[in-house]
C-alpha cells in the first residue's frame, strides 16, 4: 500500500518525478534492513543496558530526543568491539528487506547512483552494502575507532551522522551532478534531511513512525523496498523495469 499525503512540483501525470532521478539514497536500519543496529548491539550485553539503549534509540527516531544527546551515551555503554561490528554486519545481511538487493540493481540498471545514507556504524553498514551490490564510497555513516586488539574507542565525529542536522549536510555536500536526489527512511533524522533532497519517500514496512507518517510527503507502508518504486521512478523508467525479466518478481506496487 502507499500513500500520497500532498502534491509535489516534481510530479507529473503520476506519483513519480517527472525528471529520472539521478542518484537514491537508503536510510540502514529499519528500511534496508529489518533491524536496528545499536539494538541488536545492545542485545549481546546486561538486561539493563539493553532496555536503556532501545528506550534511548526509540526516543531519537521519533524526535523526542536530539540525537547527539544519546549517540556518544548509547556507544560509551555499549563499546562495541570489531569483531561485534562484523557480526552485526552480518545480522544486516540476514535481516535485509527480500527484495533489497532486487531493488538495488534495478535502479544501477537505469543508470542511479544508489547509496546509504545511515547514522549507524560503519564497519557493519559496509557488510550489507557489499552484499547489495552498494559501493562502499557511497556508505555514508559513522566511523569508529578500535585499538590494537580490536576494542571500541571512541567514534568518528566529523562526519556529523551522529548529531542533528548531520544528513541534511550530508546530502547538501553531495556533488551537483548527482541531482535531483532522493532519500528512503524509516526515522526522524531521515524526516529532518527530506529538505535537503530532490524527493523524500517515508518508509513504514518495518516499522511506521509517526512523526515520518504525519511529515512525509510520500510515505510507504508495504513491507518491501519495491514499493517506494512508483514514487523514485518516472512512468518510462518503471515501463522499462517491468520490460526486463530479470526484474519480473519485482512488486511495483
């Protein structure tokens, strides 16, 4: 199912852009993945810590908490080694959306530059972009440190993913050549960026938020990415898709 909430200058006759899109941005957690990292991360720790952490998390993407007053906290009680990192890039694997990687070469195969655009970590947003077929230097996210023998340290500030405003700068820093753009996100930062891009699009399939239900011009509720296809995609382009068998089992709908 999806929504339109308002009209949008950018549409045309449809739902989608009447230009191609030229690059697609994917928040991680709760839209290419089923997951939330830092969760999942918490998980492996005391039964304390792990309802502060969720508790903490759940707060920041429904915008009731700024999300640099709980980055560094959540971290600091956490302090997740690389060898949890990778494991957690792993647990992103398992728990990709079905049809993610599906969505992510149809739109390669049109020609979009497609990325991820996350305030999680790094390392293990890193695991599932290469088992999407995702560039690595398209991974936007937040880096860590680890010592010697793997141990957290601290994390990387100045990409700013871990503060308000960070995506917004992020998207804006992006070279001219790869607008319009377009961002997919399940939480409140994603909401926060959406006007710092050409289109957003809410995602609700693994979870609906809803400050992203109420603020989202467009917004998903279907339980795949192949649903935010409509609203990513000119007319052409999805007659072109739905040409091709390799994409046959795609739901553009």
């Amino acid at each position: 199912m999806v929504e339109e909430a308002q009209t949008s200058p950018l549409t045309g006759d449809g739902i989608g852009p009447r230009v191609p899109l030229r690059s697609i941005w994917f928040d991680c957690d709760s839209t290419l993945s089923s997951i939330e990292g830092i969760d999942e991360l918490a998980a492996w720790r005391d039964d304390a810590t792990r309802r502060d952490i969720t508790a903490l998390t759940e707060r920041a993407m429904a915008g009731e908490l700024p999300l640099e007053a709980v980055y560094g906290e959540r971290l600091r009680r956490i302090a997740p080694s690389s060898d949890e990192c990778e494991a957690l890039g792993a647990r992103y694997v398992a728990t990709a959306l079905g049809d993610a990687a599906l969505v992510v070469a149809a739109l390669r195969q049109l020609g979009k530059a497609v990325g991820i655009l996350s305030g999680g970590l790094r390392p293990p947003v890193l695991v599932l972009a290469r088992a999407l077929g995702i560039d690595p230097a398209r991974v936007l996210a937040v880096e860590l440190v680890f010592d010697a023998a793997g141990r957290y340290v601290d994390f990387v500030r100045t990409s700013g993913l871990w503060r308000r405003g960070g995506k917004p700068d992020a998207l804006r820093a992006r070279p001219a050549d790869e607008r319009p753009h377009a961002l997919v996100g399940d939480g409140g930062t994603d909401l926060e960026a959406s006007a710092a891009v050409d289109r957003f699009v809410g995602f609700g399939g693994v979870i609906a938020r809803p400050n992203v239900v109420a603020g989202a011009r467009w917004f998903v509720r279907a339980p795949r990415l192949g649903a935010t296809l409509p609203f990513l995609l000119t007319t052409a382009e999805l007659a072109a898709l739905r040409g091709e068998p390799r994409f046959a089992t795609l739901r553009l709908e």
